[in-house]
C-alpha cells in the first residue's frame, strides 16, 4: 500500500539565500524521491546572483517609538502573566518596530489567508498587539496513552507545542511524576546583536504583515551580546547570512527577484512521554 500523499500549504521561500541542501528541501516540498529540475537550479542561481549584486545592508534602528499610552493596558495585561515572566525576567521590552529594517531568520513563509490580519487597520495598535504580543490563551490538548509501554503521546498541529517544564507530587500510591506540555504563546521579538536587528521570532506574520502594508507594529525588543545566544529554532536560516552583509528582510519573501512561491508539507508536532524502568548494579 503507498503511503498517503502529505498535505501541501502555500509558502514563499528565499531563493537567493537558499544553502544547497535547503534549496532541494524547500522546492522539491522535502520530498526525498525527487532532484531539482533544472529550471528551478536556475531560479535559485539567479535569486542568489541578484543578492551578491545588492548595496550592504545597511538599515537604522527599526525602534521607532516605545511602548505608546494606548499599548499600556496591553502591556499590563501581557506583562502580568505567569507564561510571560521568561520574557519579562529576561529584560524585553515593547516598542513600535518598523519590519521593513530588520532581518529574518525563516527562508520559508507560509502564506495561507490570515482573515485577522487581512482586516487589520495600520493605525489600530491594539488590534495589532493581539497579532504580534498576543495574550496568553490556555489551549486544551489531547493525549493518548499506552500503558503497556508507559508511553503517552501529546500532539498538535501547533509548532509551538512543546515541553515547558516539570512537576512532582506525592499521591497515596507514590509520587506522581510528570512533564509540564503547552502550546507557547509566539510574540514577534527583534533581538539587537551589534547594531543589527534580527526577528528572532514572528517572520511569518511580518510576512503577511507587510503584504497588507503594514509595516510598523509592536514588538518585543531585546538586546544580545551575541549572535549565537539569539537560538532561533532549527532549520532556518545560517548565522552568517541573517548576520551577514546582504541579509534578508520580510519585504523579500515577496519579492519575485530573490524568492519564490512552494508548497510545503503540513506538520503536526508531537510530544511523547515515556516512563522506564532499569536496574543497575550497585
């Protein structure tokens, strides 16, 4: 019996800063029977001929203002949260951010409609704090359990799901032992790593974001000592190329000169939790 065929989503990809491993990935929607055609190795050669050919990247501060009176409700709000303390321990702050300068980690967007972004009003910052600084909102999750293996397994199609922590308690037969699993709340974040700025978080809702036009949001902003200890998640894009001369920003991922509409695969994340049990010699 063949397999079943993955569920595609639209995306837009970043050509002209593809590695050669992402380009076949990202094109070939990460299926492994398949090569690039030839076509599509020039696409990518061009993209990337286009890159070399731009000025240095050079951008100010896309910090265009702190944190407005009309966003201190929100901040309260965001700020006063259990699921917020990291953040606010780890010293971010919000500002107005222009995302027309800073630079994105992501070589691949999804572009499927986003209805609350495509009603939004450019001038309405708290509707636009609910997109980029949303407000924690607990989601339930499902769970499947086999007790012969002692074995449980959370999933969602949220890629934010993941394992937060740990608990332990004592119940009548025991302790009760387990991890703590959620769906992370994502706010958009520009970390600062020597004068550049980076979205370190949030590139494909500055992508749909600027699609509509709007450019100046709020967000999350931080500053880093070093590149390095930005960890942006696996499988994006190189240090050496968001940090580089000619690094990407979020107008490119619609600009048909260095990137280009794929299909990727639809995901679902897992969790899986499992209990074992092992002797050693004393």
């Amino acid at each position: 019996m063949a397999p079943e065929a993955p569920v595609l989503r639209p995306a837009r990809a970043l050509l002209g800063w593809l590695s050669d491993k992402q380009a076949r990935g990202v094109l070939t929607s990460h299926r492994r029977d398949l090569e690039l055609t030839d076509e599509q190795r020039r696409a990518v050669e061009a993209a990337r001929a286009v890159v070399a050919a731009r000025e240095k990247f050079q951008a100010p501060s896309p910090i265009v203002a702190p944190c407005p009176e009309v966003l201190h409700a929100h901040r309260a709000a965001l700020y006063g949260h259990e699921r917020f303390k990291t953040f606010r321990d780890e010293g971010w702050e919000i500002a107005i951010v222009d995302l027309t300068r800073v630079c994105v980690v992501q070589h691949t967007v999804v572009t499927e409609p986003d209805a609350r972004i495509t009603r939004l009003d450019a001038n309405d910052l708290p509707a636009l704090a609910d997109i980029t600084l949303p407000i924690a909102d607990p989601q339930p999750l499902s769970y499947q359990v086999d007790s012969l293996r002692n074995v449980a397994v959370v999933g969602s199609p949220d890629g934010n799901l993941r394992v937060v922590g740990f608990a332990a308690r004592e119940v009548p037969r025991g302790i009760h032992m387990g991890f703590i699993v959620e769906i992370a709340t994502s706010y958009v974040q520009v970390a600062e790593v020597g004068g550049r700025f980076v979205l370190r978080d949030g590139n494909h809702r500055a992508a749909a974001l600027v699609k509509q036009g709007i450019t100046k949001v709020p967000a999350l902003v931080r500053r880093f000592v070093h590149g390095e200890d930005l960890a942006p998640p696996k499988g994006v894009l190189a240090p050496a190329t968001y940090l580089g001369e000619r690094p990407p920003t979020p107008l490119d991922y619609w600009d048909p000169a260095v990137s280009a509409a794929v299909l990727v695969p639809r995901r679902r994340k897992f969790v899986l939790i499992q209990g074992l049990e092992q002797s050693l010699a004393e």
